[in-house]
C-alpha cells in the first residue's frame, strides 16, 4: 500500500519553496532616454508616447549588455566571414569563366538579366547549370556581332574618302593656345569639333549636321554612319579640305561667325565668314 504520510512532505516542500525565476536586465530606451515620450513635428512640435518602448520608457532583455555585444561582434565576424568565403569563390569563377564574366559585367548596367546573373553570382558564388548555359550562348553571340562589327568597319575604312584636315588642326592648335577650351568650326552646314585627347579616339575630328552625327576624320579618312549618303560625304570632304572657303560659305548663308556662331554685323567679316577676333585666335 501506498503510505499518504510519505507524500505530504515533498508537496508541503513545493508549496512552500521559492520559485526560481530568470534574471532580466532592465535598460533605458535609447530612443526616449527613459522618459517613455518622444518630440514629433517641426514647424508644430508635440510630445507623443515612444513608439519603441510604448512609453515605458525601458526596455527588458533577458541576457547582459556585454553578452549582447559580444553576441553582435560575433555575428558580425560570421556575416563577414561568410561574404569572405562567397568572394573566393566568385574569384574561383571569374578565373575559370573569363570570357562570361566579361560579358556579365559589361551588359549588367543596360541588360536586366546580365544584372540578375551578376546579383545571383556575388550571392552565391557561382551559377546555376541553365544559368551558365544561358550566359555561355549570350556571349558567343556578343562575341560574334562585335567580329562582324569590326569586320564591317575595316571594310568601310578600306573605302572611307581621304581627307587632308591640316588646316583644321592648326586652326584649333591656334585657338586652344588663345585660351579656347572647345574650339569648333561652322563649315558650309557641318560643325566640326575635337575629340578629347584622353578618348579612345584621340586626335579625331567629329562632324555633325545640326543634332545628327554623321561620322569623323580619322587618320586621313572620313568614317562616315550608315545615314549619311553619299551627296554629304562629299560635301564634308570638301568643307574639311578647304576650311576656308566652307567658312565664306556659312558666313554668306547665315550672317555669322564661323568660329564662334555670333551675328555678324561688318560685311567684311560676313564675306569672310569669320570675325575679327575669331580670326585672330583661330589663326586666319
């Protein structure tokens, strides 16, 4: 039989035992400093309840600030860790995948896939089987337009017109050493301007009819783009081959400076297609 007397003790010890109970740690509110209110409003502030402790102004953690701390810095060296660990290995890919990394960063600013591709790699270090696959196929065509690019332009130069833009040249020379950052010439209906030096085609000159680009001289030739026909080609040969007489004839036709695109008031100077002032820094 069971013996009741035996039982009553450890449930009078249960009853009568402290409870045991887990340490909080109690902390100001950062955001209200303690006072359970927060000021909103600029032009009409008023005192509101804090949304971040409801106006206790106090928060509870069941762990120290020191644990808390230590937890973070070491949740942090994992994260870092981590994205160390991604970062081998994208450079694992890029070196065994050159061609398609190459593709993937140059097309990511325009392409949204190529910018996916790009995010999937730096995320997971490396890609998917049809993700590659996809990518592979993607740059062998870039690879293929840009041989047939190149292709088309050697043939295009191989019969691109000659041109001499001597006279040109000096006249910008002339004008950069009087103090003009970006010289250009108005000649018959055509501008013609510098590359810049430090550009991939440096030492060029580009022409432009109004807003459109019709092509530069270069090396001698002119590169024409598809749009500009035949009629203009030859009209832009001869106005960068005789400057001077395509000046007179922008001058006749508009009334103004060739150089600086200013009204020009002295018939002289309107015969000339060039102002004084013009004249002289540009070297005419």
């Amino acid at each position: 039989m069971v013996d009741f007397d035996d039982l009553e003790t450890p449930v009078a010890a249960l009853k009568t035992a402290p409870v045991a109970t887990k340490t909080l740690y109690v902390e100001n509110c950062k955001k209200c400093n303690g006072v359970g209110k927060v000021t909103i409003g600029y032009h009409y502030p008023r005192s509101v309840t804090c949304y971040s402790c409801d106006g206790l102004g106090k928060h509870e953690f069941k762990t120290s600030p020191e644990y808390r701390t230590k937890a973070k810095a070491s949740a942090q060296k994992r994260k870092e860790a981590a994205q160390d660990a991604i970062a081998a290995q994208v450079a694992v890919w890029v070196e065994a995948n050159p061609a398609e990394a190459a593709w993937i960063d140059s097309e990511a600013p325009r392409f949204e896939f190529a910018r996916a591709m790009q995010e999937s790699l730096h995320k997971y270090g490396s890609l998917t089987e049809k993700q590659m696959a996809t990518v592979q196929r993607l740059t062998a065509q870039s690879a293929e337009r840009k041989a047939q690019w190149a292709a088309e332009k050697a043939a295009a130069a191989d019969v691109a017109p000659t041109v001499t833009v001597e006279k040109i040249e000096q006249a910008f020379t002339s004008a950069k050493e009087k103090g003009i950052k970006y010289p250009r010439l108005r000649l018959d209906t055509f501008v013609f301007t510098a590359a810049p030096a430090a550009g991939k085609n440096a030492g060029a000159l580009y022409v432009k009819e109004g807003e459109e680009y019709l092509g530069k001289i270069l090396g001698g030739k002119f590169l024409k783009v598809r749009s500009c026909g035949a009629e203009t080609e030859s009209r832009v040969v001869a106005a960068a081959s005789d400057p001077e007489a395509a000046a007179v004839a922008y001058g006749n036709r508009v009334g103004a400076c060739s150089c600086c695109g200013k009204a020009l008031s002295n018939k002289a100077s309107i015969d000339r297609g060039i102002g004084p002032i013009c004249a002289d820094k540009y070297g005419w």
